[in-house]
C-alpha cells in the first residue's frame, strides 16, 4: 500500500474476490474512485472502464437512452505495468499521476479476471456544487436502463426459445 488516501479500492476489491463466490454474469462497480477521473472528463459523463467490450457497450447505449452518459476510458494492458512493485504482488497505486482514472481501474480489474466486469468512476457525477449543491442521484437512471434492457433481452431470448 503506497498510498492510504487509496483506500476505495482496496474496499471494492475486497468486495470484487467475494462477489466470484456467486458466479455472477457480471459485475459493476460504482464509486467516487478518483479526482483523475473529473480531471479527464469534467463533471458530465460518468467514467467507464470494463474488462468486457459487449458490457461496456451495453452500459453506454443504457446511458444514451437514460440521458445519463458514460466516456469509456481504455483498459489496455499497457497501464498495467505501472502497478508493478518492487517489494509486493503490485502497488495499490501507480509511480506517476499520468492516467489516474485508468490505473485505479487497472487494479480493480486484477480482481476481475472470473466474470465480465465494469467499472463506474463517478467522482464527476455524483454531486453537484454551488447553488444547485448535492447529490445528483447519478447514476441511477443509466443503471435503471441497464437493467430493463437485460429485462427485454431475457424476454426476447425466452420468447424464441418457446418458438
């Protein structure tokens, strides 16, 4: 542990080991993981980083539909070495402050290599400051949406299934 103000994600990633139990289809994580992320992307769209391109699509179109938009951000292998430490398995933080965002999510995704898995930043999203100040209930409507898709789908998968 480099860093103790990293604490996020060593609590998500606690939770991430524990939700392989279950088998899940799939996992998404929320949480005000970094100010890297309002740096990159402001205070509009949501933070996107997944490990599996059909989910992170999913979540996207859910978000266009909501009004309740996300920006994926790349999860490429090329951050991942900025993990590594000299003294442990990997550092819970990187050397450098280049790509903050995505190297939280770089190791998150080391504890999401048994399911399909997405990650939320919503630093930028989930309050609003000056005189509208508060919680945005963000991003509610966007995983809402996600849902009733996967509803649909499931329905529509059912209904060839009986034909």
């Amino acid at each position: 542990i480099l860093n103790t103000d990293a604490e996020g994600r060593l609590i998500l990633c606690d939770a991430m080991t524990y939700a392989e139990r279950d088998e899940p289809a799939a996992v998404i994580d929320i949480a005000t993981l970094t100010g890297a992320c309002i740096i990159a992307l402001g205070r509009h769209p949501h933070g996107l980083l997944s490990n599996h391109p059909p989910l992170a699509h999913a979540l996207t179109a859910a978000g266009q539909a909501a009004a309740d938009r996300v920006w994926e951000l790349p999860l490429w292998e090329d951050y991942q070495e900025g993990l590594d430490s000299n003294f442990a398995d990997m550092a819970n933080i990187a050397g450098s402050r280049d790509g903050g965002a995505i190297m939280a999510a770089c190791f998150l995704s080391r504890f999401a290599k048994k399911y399909h898995w997405a990650h939320l930043d919503i630093a930028g999203t989930a309050w609003k400051t000056g005189k509208a100040k508060g919680a945005t209930g963000r991003p509610v409507p966007l995983l809402t949406q996600y849902l009733l898709d996967r509803a649909a789908e499931a329905q529509r998968e059912d209904g060839r299934a009986a034909h």
